[in-house]
C-alpha cells in the first residue's frame, strides 16, 4: 500500500474532468489537485512561458511527495511535457493528449472534429499525432478562447456558434482540451446530437497500469489548491 497523493495540475477547473473518472475508479488514493487559475489560459502563452509556469506548478506539488503527478492539460503536455520530463527525472508524470488515436481505431468513416487549444493545435507532437491518425473526415479547429470562457463561468455558446458554423452533420468531436468537456451542451446547442470523445479513460487505464502495486486502499481525501481565487466549489461540482 502506498498512500502518497496522487497529484493533478491544470491551468484551472479544467483537469477536474479527469480526475472525476479517476476518483470513480480509483476512490481509496488520496489526491491533490493544483489549479493554477492564475495562469489560464495556457492555451496562449508560449513555449518558455509555459516550461517556468509548469516548473514552478511542479516545484509547489514537490511539498506533497507525490507518487504520480498527472498533466491534466492537453496544452501543456503537447508543448513541455518532454523537457518537463528531462527536468524531473525522479518523477513519474502521465500526460493529456486529444484522444484522436480512438478515431482512428474505431470510427474510419465517421464525420469527425477535432477541437483544441491553439497551443496545442500548433504544437509539433500534436501535429505529428494529428498527421499520424486522422481520418478521412476530419478537421481540426483551434478554439483560442474557450477554455478562458469556461475557467471564468462564461457562457461559451455564442463564441462555438461562430466558431463552428460552417460545420454541419458532424458525427463526433474529440476534446482535446480538459475544460471542453465543460462546454458538451453548448457544443450540442450548435452541432446537434453528436457523440464526445474525451482522454479520461485512456488517463485513468495508464494510471491504474503503473501504480498496480503502488496503490493505497485506505484514503479517499482530496486536498484542492488554487494559485487564483476560490475553485474548490466549482471542482467538487464537476467531480461529483
Ligand atoms: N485544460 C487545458 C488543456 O487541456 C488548458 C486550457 C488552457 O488553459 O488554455 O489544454
């Protein structure tokens, strides 16, 4: 048994989306999640920018010897993940990618878009992943601001009707952001009935995979710590 935390960071509200299914399949660890609402959006910043805040985000989770710390942000994954990896080579961190490689294996033929941050969407190992993977129908669209309009409890649904409205009988759409999941009834007000397909699952599978021996069956305490206001209502919200 081990019962060091489990540690979640994100630019925000956003990583919730993950660690919900996480807590669903895993309620005996203990976590922390770290929202750094005040650097959302990630999305926007630069290489460098992001490599100093996601270093700083990571010394502060040091403090709570984490067992696993867990990207839960797309963005940040795509952008620093790797040199984040050469940094701490000590810890274990699971990443966040847009779940396109599941298009690919099950849906060929489905009529299928793809929405990210534009860090992500510009960032080379997304693009290389993009290219790898996608399917005959299937486009992917920057959405820049968002995971801003959801961090901040701003209704998104007049920025995705712009956004999306030259798409029609759209089939699927991968979120390939953690706030996105946040916005599915706006999307489906401007898309229709479509079908979702987020990284949540991938996530808690690999989590489970490499903490089989490691895991703690007497916890089940979530500690949440935010660099901007007050989001532990908002988290327990998505969580629950
Ligand atoms: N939730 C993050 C992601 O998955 C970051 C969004 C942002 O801050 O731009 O990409």
């Amino acid at each position: 048994m081990n019962k060091k935390p489990i540690c979640f960071f994100d630019s925000g509200i956003g990583g919730a989306t993950i660690l919900k299914e996480v807590v669903k399949q895993l309620p005996n660890e203990n976590y922390v999640y770290y929202a750094d609402s005040k650097n959302n959006p990630y999305g926007n910043k630069t290489k460098e920018e992001l490599f100093n805040i996601i270093s700083s985000v990571v010394d502060n989770l040091l403090k709570y010897d984490p067992k696993l710390i867990i990207c839960a942000c797309n963005t940040a994954t795509e952008v620093v993940l790797n040199d984040i990896r050469k940094k701490y080579p000590n810890l274990t961190f699971v990443g966040t990618e847009p779940a396109i490689k599941v298009i690919h294996d099950k849906y060929q033929n489905k009529k299928t878009l793809v929405l990210t941050t534009k860090g992500t969407g510009e960032s080379k190992r997304f693009k290389a992943l993009f290219n790898n993977y996608k399917t005959p129908d299937c486009t992917l669209i920057e959405a820049p601001f968002l995971a801003g309009l959801i961090e901040n409890n701003k209704d998104p649904y007049p920025y995705l009707k712009d956004l999306l409205k030259n798409y029609k009988d759209i089939d699927i759409v991968v979120l390939g952001c953690t706030h996105f999941p946040l916005a599915k009834e706006a999307i489906k007000k401007v898309l229709g009935d479509v079908m979702f397909i987020d990284g949540s699952i991938g996530i808690t599978d690999r989590i489970k995979n490499i903490l089989k021996d490691n895991l703690n069956y007497n916890g089940g305490n979530i500690n949440i710590i935010s660099t901007k206001g007050n989001v532990s209502e908002a988290i327990l919200k998505i969580i629950n």
